[in-house]
C-alpha cells in the first residue's frame, strides 16, 4: 500500500495513536515547513467553522496549504458501480477521487448522515469510495465518527491527567432539541476504551445505546486494553467517582428517520444535563464537549465556567492532533 | 491589555489614525514578510467580495494568510449571558471567541444590521461580544460603522490635497431603491470631523440625520481638531465652494424596521443625484463613494468618469490601510 | 498592449499555443516560486470545484496564491454603458474590474451562459467587459468557449500521439438528460482544427450543429492547417477508423430557451452513447470527455474502465496548462 487513509481510529492501534498525540504535543504551537508544497483538498457536504478553520491552519502551519470545496448540494457523487448515470448525480467517485488525487497530497472529507435509514448511513459510503478510488490519503473530518475529535479529546485528557489508565470516563448523552448525529458519541466510546479507560455509557434508555459495532468495539478494546464499559441509565450511579465526562446528545437509533416518535423520550430526559449537584459526585472530574455547545441545556453555566472545563482546550488541540495526521500520512516526517 | 482592538476609529486618537496612514502609504504596492506565519479569520456575516479580497491580500503581501468563513445564516451565536440556549443558536460566542483565538492571530468580522429595531442594532453587539471574549484583536470589516473605509478615504484625500483641515466635505445622502445601512455615512462624519475639515452633512429632511452617537461626536471632534459641522437640505448651499463631495444612500432611522413609511420620501428626492451641475459649484472638488456605486442614480457617469472621481483611489487604498491595520495590531512592525 | 487576455484559444496563433503546451510539460509535477507574490483572482459564476481546485494550485504550485469569489446571485453587474441602474445590479463592471486589478494580478472568470437567448450569450459580454476595463490580464474558467479544456485535451493528445495532425478526432454529441453548454463542443472543434486533425462532427441531426462562428472558424483553420472538417450523423461513419472519440452533450442552438421542444429529439438519440461497439471501428481510438462524466449514459463502463480512455489523463493536465497560461501571461517566465 503506498498511502493510508485515516477514517477512523479503529484502523489505528493505540501505539500508532500514541505517536499520533505524542507528535502533536510537539507540533503544539509552532510552525515548521514539513509539509512545503502540500496541498489538502477540505470537501465539505455539511457546513464547517472550527473544523474548516482548523485544518486550514494546520496546512499553513506547516507550510503546506488547503483548497476548501463546498460540495454541499453542488456535487452529488454516484458511489455505486455500474450504475446507469441518470439521476442527480451528475459524476461518479471514481473520477472525482481520481482526479482530485492529481491536484492535491490529502483529500479530508466532512460528509454526516441523511438521517433517513441507519442501514445506509451506518456503512459510510461516501468516504470508503473515496478511500478505495483515491491516490492519496484521505482524513474523515467527521461522518458517522469523528476520529479528529477523539485524538483532541484525548491529547487534552492526557494533559490533564496524564496516565488515563482505569480513570472513570463517563459519556453521558444530554438533551438537545433536534436528534443528532452519534459520530462524537461513538468517537468517545471508541478512543476511551482503547486507552484502557473505566468507560460508562450513561442515557435515559437501551435505545440510547449505540451501533452494535461501536459498542463491541468497545468492550473488545476493554478487554484488550485494561479497562472495562458499562452501560448505565442512572445518572447519580454514573456520576460517582467520575475523573471525566463527557456530555453529547444524540438520536436514539430505532427512531432513526422518525424522529417525531423518539420526541417524547427525549423531552422527559432534559434533568440528563450535566449540572454542579452531578458533577459534586464525580472525583473532583473534569468536563468536556466537542463543541457547538449549547449553554443551560446540555450543561449550566457553573458546570461550564469552571476550572474543571477543559472543552477549550479540547477545540485547541483539534489544530495540533491534525497537523500530526496530516504530518505523519503525507511523510513529512 | 495584551491586545487592542480596530471596532471603531472612535477608539483610536488621530495620532495614532495619522499613523496608519502613514503606514499604509510605505506599505502601498511593497511585499514583505512582516506577518510571515500569521493567520487571520475572516467572518461575514454578510456576502462580501471587495472587503474579502483586500482583506485576503493585505495578509498574503505581508507573508501571512486568511482563512475566510462565510457565518451567514450558518452560524448563529448566542450573545446574551446566562441564557437557555433552546433557540436557534447553536454556539455561544464565548466558546466561539475563544477557540477561534487558539487557531487565528487576528479575528475581522463584517456584521449589518438586521434592520428591525435600530436601538438593537445600534449596540453593535456581535462584535463587540467578540472583542470581549477573543484572546486577539478584533477588526471591524463592516457593521455599524465602517472604520477600513474611513482610514481608505482619508488616506485618498491626503493623496490628492495634502492637509485636508478646514477644507470642505460635504457628505450627501443620494437616492436608492432601497433603505441602506448607515455605516459608510457614519464612518465619513467620524473621519472627516477627526481631521478637523469642515464638515456638511447634506440630506433630504431633519430625518435622515445620523445617530445622535455620531452627530455628538463629529461635533465634538470639530470642536477639538478646529473643524465645523454643519447641517444642510440644501444641496446648492451645501455644494457650494466643496472640496470634497461623498455621497451615500442611507435609510433614515425614524423608520427603521418600516422602511415602506420611508419610500415617498425617498422617492421624492431623486434629484440628490451627484450631478455635473452641482459640482459646478464646488471649488473642483474631489468626487468620492464607497462602491458599489449605482451609476445615474447616486452619481452621473459624466462625474463618475471625470477626473476629480477618486472613488477608484479609495477602493484601491482599502489594501495598504488594511495592511497597516493588520501590521500594527499584530505587532508586526 | 501592456497585458494580454486568454478569453479564446481564437486570438492564439498555433505557435503560440503550442508554446504554452510545451511550457505545461516541462511544468507539470514541478514546483517553482515563478510566480511568488502574485494573487489571482477566480469569479464563479458557476458552480465548480475541478476547475476551482486546479486553478488555486496553479497559483500555489508557482508560489503565488488565489482568492476564490463565489459570484454567483451575490454580485449582479451592470456591463452596458450609459444605464441608469435602477434594477438588480449594484455595481458596473467598470468599478468592479478596475476595482479588482489594484488588488490582485490576473481575474479568471466563469460564467455560463443564461440558456434564454442564444443570440445575447453567444456575445460573451461579461468576461468581454471585465476584459476591456481591467488593467490585468483576465483568463476565461468556462463562458461559451473554455480554452483551459483545449490546452488539457491537446496537452494529452500530444502525449499520447505525439504529432497529431491529420490524426482523425471525432467530436460526438451524446445524449444526457438535461441541455448543457456548448462551450467544451465550441472548444473542442477549435483546437483540434487548430492542430490539424482531420476533424468529424458527430451529430444527431443539422439542428446540433454548433454557432457558425465556430463552425467557419473550423473551416478556416481546416484550410490554413492541412485538416479537415467533415459533418455527420451517421455514428458508424463516423467513428471508423478515428484516433480519438471526444464525447459532450450539448442543447441545439435551434431550442434555446424552449427546451421541451428539443427534448423528443434528444431523448430519440440515447444510442449515440459510446460503446465498445462503437470503439471497435476506430483505429484503436483514444476516449477522453471534460469531465463530469455521466456513466452509462454518455459512455459505458467498458469503455470508461478501458486502457484508451484518457479522461483522467486530461483532468489531470488542466493543472500543467493553466500553469503554464498563468505564467506566461503574468510574466513569470
């Protein structure tokens, strides 16, 4: 294989991820030109601030640059092969893989679900058809997991707390008014557990729970790596002896394309938001969030201002852990 | 104060405003590398393509570069403190201010008004929320009042007649089909007043002056830098022995938010075009407009093409200003 | 003439254009600061992301840089003289264009045509406009011609033929279900006139001939090279013993702006897809297409997928000839 993609931290193992963080702490707020000449290519079919931003920046850092592509609505691609090319899609991923590969070093993909049937969205697509016809590598900037997010999750935890071995990691979902994507959800499962973390799912029922393959991953890395996952709907039992938790609503999966039936569920789950009483359980634990967060209904405004809140720091590691993707997967090393 | 802000020329002395011009003319047509590494995040909140551009390359020819992010009705920040944050808004600006400062040098933001309510619209509190919570300056690339403009203007005035005190600026409201916002003509009384000309402010009706913030200051600043300020719905008073005229179209803060109460008057006063004639009664004065400029509404192409019309000049100034802005508050120099 | 448009490959001489194939191949895959400190700037009025992303690493691969300004419903000019701009148009090309060459050292412009009335696009007139008043060089992404494609085709051509004239290159229609463009078709008959191939129009019907100005301009160039041009609509004919298949839909000129009265006649003429029937009368012909490409609509799989096929090769070439047309008209050789 002459490149490798990073789509998700499952295809990485917790060595390679440590060489991963370890790079990033180094490339934290300096600037080199490991990546002189190397273009991204940043294609976008959901909007983007802090991630567009942040990879943008992590190619200057690095004296490399990025093209940004908004393909939302503008570049429907057919994934299927053979097929006869008379609906929206005006081009197939083999030739825009292909093609893009000769412009550019890296091609980053930002593409969510549709929401509409989990069986579709749950093989992602769109980024595997991109992976197999690419040239180069190609980085998810988030589908149905966000592995970016989950090295910037990490990079911060061992900030703070340096071995996270058999430390209590609780993902606790909270409410949002809308069903959201369970990328970071999954993404938290996946990187906590395969550092060896003490892992709690905390939501209000076992529809919460996520995609079987995340779950089993899960526990598969418990094992593999020392830790250990627990599934909890009991926010007082979740809480007690917490060194982290980690807040995300999602959309409870059997409801998936008929939210309508899951809104009842979610409203009478609104006390889930992460709140000072709550967080007096914890070991005196951290809080974080991936960002955009929204204040008062997923977590208070105390929760949120205080010391323990690291969910800045976890958005500023975003720009180091990419420039160590980016760095290690173009060869700049 | 680790870091200052360009929100307003209100804020900045007009010896520290003479020393951005003077910047900006060393720096005019010259490349350097006084921002070698530094980033800029370039925010509209509404669409932009002439402040982009000058934006983009006044970092680019200092060695620097921009990441532009296009907020418009895809990023809608809370601003208020301590809210539920159940509506629209999926961000507060304090997570937003902050983390943006961990990836960029400098955050510029163009923000209008909404258009509805101008005793909201006067607080300007987007970015000044921005400026409260960012951990690096700010710049204002366009809300209530337009300060790059300003510093463009001036500098092309400087250009063309040297010390500009005591000279004529007459500033004239011109007709447009539609209600504009304010800001250009606030900037021009600020700016104008700041370098103690003589200031006229021309329009239709005692309604259509400006806010009284502004109003109070061009007053004060006569006072201060030997100037005058006077009111005019006269244009042949006004015209008459002008060094400068600087037209605009604004809608008239009275109906604000019912702007069809406002369109006879509008209507009414078409013959405020800039004409041949009236700059017959000017002392060969200069000609001047933001851009963009409706042609044979605002101004007759006769005046627009003759060679007092400087208004290309400023648009062209708008780049080594910005680049004086950007090097002084990045401490490049 | 202090500098030189490239709106159409028709006001080049042959030499020339080779001399600017010849320079896309001793760039292609290099990297060079030829063009360092110089910004390009690229007007869509269309959507695109291949041509987007190829022209902003032109710039970078020359260490020059690109802002991209998505025109498109955001910035309606005024192109006609003497209007009075009372309609939707903010601004004249006039200041636009003037505006723009103080900021940045070439404009490329896309802009398709509006598919109302054949008679008004056929003229051109926005990318004409920006031409006449700005003071840089001005380059055409796609209007009704797209010459950056020719450059690709020809660079690939002569990469895979070595000399290609009296080479036989047969220009087929092909059905898709919507009227497109005729500009890759425009473009298509010019260049390879231009260098002398024996040149086959492949049609449905006389309505699908191209604009006269094309059609004579081949003609022309037939008689002054040592080609030819020769019409048909018979694809077996057509396809014997070709060098190359160049496949492009495009609407009638004889139904512009009534489209459904083309549809009966388009929809008839599915079969002129190219196949490997088809392809196995050629002289072991060569495929390409422009890009996007509808898979078993306007060519099979098998044809797509087989050795010959060239398409990729002449995407990929669009960034070597754009290079070489950016330095070449910016000086930087």
């Amino acid at each position: 294989m002459t490149h490798r993609h990073f789509l998700s931290t499952a295809d990485w193992s917790q060595a390679e991820l440590q060489g991963l963080l370890d790079s990033a702490a180094q490339l934290r707020g300096k600037r080199d030109e490991g990546l002189a000449g190397k273009k991204a290519a940043l294609i976008f079919y959901n909007p983007s601030l802090r991630t567009r931003t942040s990879f943008q920046v992590a190619m200057l850092e690095q004296g490399g640059d990025a093209i940004v592509l908004d393909a939302a609505g503008t570049w429907p691609l057919e994934i299927e092969d053979g097929v006869v090319m008379d609906g929206t899609a005006e081009e197939h991923v083999r030739e825009a893989a292909r093609v893009l590969s000769t412009y550019v070093d890296v091609i980053c993909i930002r593409a969510f679900p549709k929401f509409q049937d989990w069986q579709v969205d749950r093989q992602d697509m769109l980024i595997r058809a991109f992976a197999e016809h690419a040239t180069v590598p190609v980085v998810n900037m988030e589908t149905i997991v966000h592995p970016c997010q989950e090295l910037a999750l990490m990079r911060t935890l061992q900030d703070r707390l340096g071995e996270v071995k058999k430390k209590k990691f609780v993902l606790t979902w909270t409410y949002h008014p809308k069903p959201l994507n369970t990328a970071v959800a999954n993404s938290a499962l996946l990187i906590s557990s395969k550092f060896g973390m003490d892992v709690t799912l905390l939501c209000p029922t076992p529809e919460y729970l996520l995609d079987e393959r995340y779950m089993t991953a899960a526990e598969n890395f418990a094992k593999e790596y020392g830790g250990s996952l627990t599934i909890s709907h009991d926010p007082e039992e979740a809480y007690d002896g917490a060194d982290v938790v980690y807040a995300k609503s999602w959309g409870a999966l059997p409801y998936f394309g008929r939210w309508e039936d899951e809104k009842p569920i979610r409203d009478a789950h609104q006390h889930f938001i992460v709140d000072e009483k709550k967080m007096a359980l914890t070991n005196n634990g951290l809080f974080s969030h991936c960002l955009p967060m929204r204040r008062n209904i997923k977590v208070t405004d105390a929760v949120a201002d205080s010391p323990n809140a690291v969910f800045i720091e976890e958005a500023a590691n975003r720009l180091p852990v990419q420039k160590a993707v980016l760095k290690t997967l173009l060869g700049g090393e």
